[in-house]
C-alpha cells in the first residue's frame, strides 16, 4: 500500500512540473479551444536559448493552432536567449513573460500584441531597445525594471495606459520615448 501511494504521489508530481501540452520545434505550449500559447519546459524554466522564432500556428494531432500569446512566465530565466521574433498572430504578452533574460538585447512588439503584463520584461538587463508597433493599448506595471541598458522604446499612440514603476518609459532616466505617429 505505501509502495502505491509513493507511485501515484510521485505520478502527480511529475504531471504538476511539466507545465505544457505540446513541444513542437524546440518550443512549448499550452493548448486550448483552436489557440495555443507559449510557455515553458517545467518548473525549472530556461528553456529557450540562441535566436527563438515563434510560429504564427502550429499543427498537433492532426489539427491546427493559432499561437496567439507568450505565457505567463514562458521566456523567463532563459539566459542564453539572444532574440526572439515574435508573429503577428500573438495578441498578448503575458505577465513576467521575458522575466530575467539578460541576453536579450533588443526586441520589436508587433501590432498584434494588445498588451504586455506586468513585469513582463523584468531584468532584462542587456535590453538595450523595445520598439512597439501601432496597436498595442496597455502596458503593466513595471514591464521594463531593471532594464539597464534600455536607452530607447518606441511606443505607439495606440498606447493608453502604462502600469506603475515603468520610469524608463516615463522618462525619468535616461530612455528617449519615441513615440511613432497614426
């Protein structure tokens, strides 16, 4: 009997760590409905590394996904990440999403993407430019802390609110905000 439960014990810890339903092409995901979002290995993260390209769909048991956002924590932790391009098909980048991704030097947001979570660029520390194209409408709370190196972000006039403790995009330090005209 102790044998059993020390299996199905260590079972569902297993199934709790592996926090994806499909890897497909080196990249993780979560699936829900006919959408699939990005996300990470396990619990450990680090799952990414070198230049990543998120596909605007992808196919699973014979059918076909739309990838529409980066995860709550999906990139995080990655330290070998040295870029990302992201498809025009992600409409959200969720919270804490890049967080802690010191290779990271720059990274151009689509128009796709509505909003960026909160923290979702946290210790970003190389990140030297963030370019956002026109359409996205919020940014969270502390979405570029601890980006050092961050001299410019180019935001859109689509932008209608940004969340607290974003000083760089407020201008508070060094960062030029430059914002692109409709």
């Amino acid at each position: 009997m102790k044998h059993l439960f020390f299996t199905l014990f260590s079972l569902m810890v297993c199934t709790m760590l592996r926090a994806y339903d499909a890897k497909i092409d080196g990249i993780y995901y979560n699936i829900s409905g006919n959408k699939a979002t990005v996300t990470y290995r396990d619990a450990f993260y680090d799952s990414y590394k070198g230049d990543l390209v998120i596909p605007e769909s992808i196919s699973y048991n014979g059918k076909t996904y739309s990838v529409t956002s980066i995860g709550h924590l999906a990139i995080s932790n990655c330290t070998s990440l040295n870029s990302i391009t992201i498809p025009k098909s992600i409409t959200t980048i969720e919270e804490s999403a890049f967080y802690w991704c010191p290779s990271l030097t720059s990274i151009t947001i689509p128009g796709s993407v509505k909003s960026i979570g909160n923290h979702a660029f946290y210790h970003c520390t190389n990140l030297t430019s963030v370019t956002i194209l026109d359409g996205l409408t919020s940014i969270g709370s502390g979405a570029f802390v601890e980006c050092d190196a961050l001299t410019s972000i180019i935001i859109p006039n689509s932008v209608t609110s940004i969340g607290e403790y974003n000083q760089e995009i407020k201008g508070e330090t060094n960062v030029e905000i430059i914002p692109v005209s409709a």
